[in-house]
C-alpha cells in the first residue's frame, strides 16, 4: 500500500514538474516577445535620431513630474548653417 501511495505522488510530481517547465517556457517567450518589441523600439529611435534630433517626454510615475529627455545625434543635418 505504502508502495502504491509513493507511485501516484511520484507521478502527480512529475505531471506538476512538467507544469512548471511549461509555465517557465511561456514565461520566457514573453520575454523574448518583449525584447524584441524593445528592440524594434530602440532601432527606430535610432533611426530617427540620425536624421533630426528627438525629444521624449515622461511623467514620473510616483511624483507626477514631467521629464523631458533630448537626444540629438553627432551628425551634422543635410542643409543646416
């Protein structure tokens, strides 16, 4: 009997084991979905900021305060002074 009880929870183990790796393989696709949304998102800044410069404005999540972020590239621009 002790035999048959350790067999059914050495399956259920192995079924919540393999639960487990399935929730981890998802887990990780999202993170490769979100890496490459970020870098899809990074490249066309980059892009952008080639041909003009580029300004990002934020609000502070805990104060509420706006912050503005500049980026301008080291390139000079096609007609300028």
């Amino acid at each position: 009997m002790a035999d048959k009880r350790g067999r059914e929870k050495g399956s259920s183990g192995v079924s919540q084991g393999h639960a487990e790796l399935e929730q981890i393989a998802r887990r990780v696709k999202m993170l490769d979905d979100r890496l490459d949304n970020l870098d899809s998102i990074v490249t066309t800044l980059v892009q952008r900021v080639m041909d003009k410069p580029l300004t990002i404005e934020l609000t502070c999540p805990k104060c509420s305060q706006q912050i503005e972020i500049n980026v301008t590239s080291s390139s000079r621009m096609r007609g300028g002074i």
